[in-house]
C-alpha cells in the first residue's frame, strides 16, 4: 500500500502541474481574444488599411488571435491528463473541440492578415469572411464549456461556484452566437458583450484558481490508485 501510494504521488504532482499550464493558458486566451477584439472595433472597421497605424493595429491583432487559438488548443491537451480520469469520453470530445477551435481560429487569423494586402473595397467582404470564421470559433468554444464546466463540477475539481458560473456563461455566449447567426444580434454590439462577458470573466478566475490551488483530486483519488 505504502509502494502504491508512494508511485501515485509524483502522478498527483504532475497532474497539478499540468492544471497549472491550463490556468496560464486559459489567461493567455482570454486576455488575448479580448485584446483582439478590442483592436478590431467597429470604429476601426470603417478604414481598415486606409493608414500605416491600422496596419499596424492588424498585425498586432493577428498574433493576437493566432495566441488565442493555439492557447485555446494547448489548454485541453494541457487539461486532459485531468479531465480523462473523471470521464475519458467527454475529456476527449473537449480536447476534439478546442483543437477544432484553434485550428478555425488560425484560419480567422490568415483571413484578417489578408486585409492588409487588400484594396478598401475588398476590406467589408474579407472582413466578414474573418468575422463568419471567428463566430464559429465562438460555437465551438461554447460548445467545449458544455463539456469542461460540468465535468469540475460533478468531480468538484474546482469550487461548485466556479463550475457552474462557467457552464451558464458558456450557456450565454452560446445564445449571443446564435442570435449573431440569425442576424438578431450585431457581433461586438451591447447585447453581445453582455451576454459573453460573463464567461471571459469566469475564464480568467478559474485561471486564477488553477494557478493559486490547482484542482482538488480527492474525488478522482481512485483512478490514481488504479494507475499506479
């Protein structure tokens, strides 16, 4: 017994460590979508290429975004060490979800580096191109807090707070992606922001969380035994 608890030991540390990557990783994501998103305003979208300023502006915002989309992916791989000893099946429909997500959100990022080689005419069209790709990265996002938020909660990984919090902001983006779809909604308008600042906010507390505590692994202490 003693053997055994003895080689689960070091397996519990680097699980810990690795909630810790996902905890900078989720900050890197969030920090950089919102940063990104912030560059491209609506004001900013009118004469997009018309300066040297705003190109620059762009080429900031596409490393943002290409940040954001391989954090979003490094942020499963990271977690599902975790996640699969809860349950395996949703762990790796979430890491299928996120990897999904970043490889769209790379795509969204060549899109929007376009723009700065195109004529003012061409910048509405590649810019709703950019905006269409970056909307589903949001679909898919949503979707994964489906899948992330009720797996920390049923195995209390994190406090029952932070889990449900996540999954209703989850919940909420998901609405404001869908009403953006059916054009009942303006990406980047007032009703858009209110209904996903709630899960960018809870994204950086559980970051904060993960880097401060990590996860509480007592109710997943059996599956440790049982590699060990």
């Amino acid at each position: 017994m003693n053997g055994m608890n003895s080689r689960a030991l070091p397996n519990m540390h680097a699980l810990q460590r690795a909630a810790r990557i996902a905890g900078v990783l989720f900050i890197i994501a969030t920090a950089s979508t919102m940063a990104a998103q912030i560059i491209l305003s609506p004001d900013l979208d009118t004469s997009l290429g018309a300066a040297d300023l705003q190109n620059h502006l762009i080429a900031f915002a596409v490393l943002l975004e290409i940040a954001n989309a391989l954090a979003s992916a490094g942020i499963a791989i990271a977690f599902y060490p975790v996640l699969r000893r809860c349950a395996e099946l949703a762990a790796t429909s979430y890491l299928g979800l996120r990897m999904i997500e970043g490889a769209v959100g790379v795509v969204a990022a060549a899109v929007l580096a376009i723009i700065m080689s195109t004529s003012a005419d061409e910048v509405p069209f590649t810019m709703a191109m950019h905006d269409t790709a970056f909307l589903i990265v949001l679909l898919v996002f949503s979707c994964g807090t489906l899948l992330l938020y009720p797996m920390l909660y049923a195995f209390r990984l994190v406090p029952p707070v932070l889990s449900l919090w996540g999954l209703i902001g989850g919940l909420m983006l998901l609405v404001s992606c869908v009403l953006i779809l059916f054009d009942r909604v303006e990406m980047g308008g007032t009703t858009d922001l209110i209904l996903s600042l709630p899960i960018w906010v809870n994204e950086m507390a559980l970051a904060l969380w993960l880097l401060a505590r990590g996860v509480d692994l007592k109710h997943v202490g059996s599956d440790y035994d049982r590699a060990a």
